[in-house]
C-alpha cells in the first residue's frame, strides 16, 4: 500500500517552535482552523501535543488533503478532524473560531489570498480570537535577511503574484478587518510568528 504522507525537511525542523508560540497564545482548549495545512505535518504535531485543541485542517490542493488523511488516519487522533476543501478567497468557513493558523501561505500566494485571509479571521473569529501567521516577512519595507530577498526574487520567478509581503502592508489590512497585532516572535531560519486579535 503506497504511503501519501507527504514530509518536508522545513516543518521538521519549524513545527516545534511553532507549537511553542501557539501554546503561549492558546488556552488549554481551543478550536482552530488551519488554513493551508499543506502536508498535514503541523496539523498532527499540534493535536497531538495538544489534545484540548479541535484542529480543523484544510487546503485547497486534493494532493494536499490525500496527505493530510494519510497523517490523520496514521496518528489517530480525535482531535484532529478531516481536512476540508478550502479556497479563502471562495468560501470563509463558519466559526467561530478561537483561532486561525496559515503557516507560509502568504508568500506563496497572491495578495488577495492574504486579503481574504485577514477578511475571514475578522468574520469568524471569537471576540479576543486569534490569526497566527508564520513565514518571513519585510519589516519597515526591507528584507530582515539577506537570504530573504533571494527566496523573494526566487518567488517572483516562478510566479510574479507571490512575494514575501511586508509586515505594515498585513497588519495595516488586518485592521481594517478589526485585527490587532499584538506580538512578533523571531523564530529559525528568519520568519516571523505574527499574533494578531480580533478586536484586541
């Protein structure tokens, strides 16, 4: 029987930190969507160290959700939910929400996508709710690194729509949208766990 758990390298070494940040941020219980759960890898670290957390994945990607399974039905985990078909910039799903997780999405789509993004974080989320965003990210326009604009012209290569986004330009859209950044945590490899709140 072929496995179609899909691992990658990155979130081997990133997941652990990123548990860490959520876990400062989150009570005990919470549910969570994950937008753009990719592999599903997070998606399993989470609820696994976190069985108080209804983890609600998803991607738009059927690739993507075939892994996702493939690491859900492998773990075992009542926490964990089946992935769900999402496309943001179609559908924002019903809340609420105590939180909203994308993990390195916003570079790696068009800007609309974040628009959408920041546009359901402010529907669905619970009053105090939280959108959790990690990747890199500009800071006062500028790369935080130099391997930074590398991987942004790289990007803009392969599709001019993608592009690591400047942290004003988000936090300036995710008030618009009634969020409030709140926290920027330094994490590996030059990204950045971004916490905003809904109406903080």
């Amino acid at each position: 029987m072929i496995d179609a758990r899909l691992k990658s390298p990155a979130t081997a070494r990133n997941r652990q930190p990123i548990l860490e940040v959520l876990q400062q941020e989150l009570p005990e219980r919470a549910r969570v969507l994950e937008v753009a759960s990719g592999s599903g890898e997070h998606a399993v670290h989470c609820a696994s160290a976190m069985p108080g957390w209804e983890w609600q994945p998803s991607d738009p990607n059927p690739h993507a959700r075939r892994s996702i399974e493939a690491w859900r039905a492998h773990a075992g985990l009542p926490n964990l939910h089946e992935p769900m078909a999402l496309d943001v910039t179609i559908v924002c799903p019903a809340g609420p929400y105590d939180a909203i997780v994308a993990i390195n999405l916003l570079h790696i789509s068009p800007w609309e996508v974040s628009e959408a993004l920041l546009a359901c974080a402010g529907r669905r989320l619970r009053e105090g709710g939280m959108l959790y965003l990690y990747g890199p990210f500009w800071r006062a326009g500028r790369p935080t690194a130099p391997s930074n604009a590398a991987f942004d012209a790289d990007l803009r290569a392969r599709d001019p729509r993608w592009g690591i986004r400047d942290l004003d330009a988000v936090t300036a859209e995710a008030a618009r949208q009634g969020l409030v950044l709140v926290r920027v945590v330094e994490m590996p490899a030059n990204n950045l766990s971004v916490i905003l709140r809904k109406n903080a």
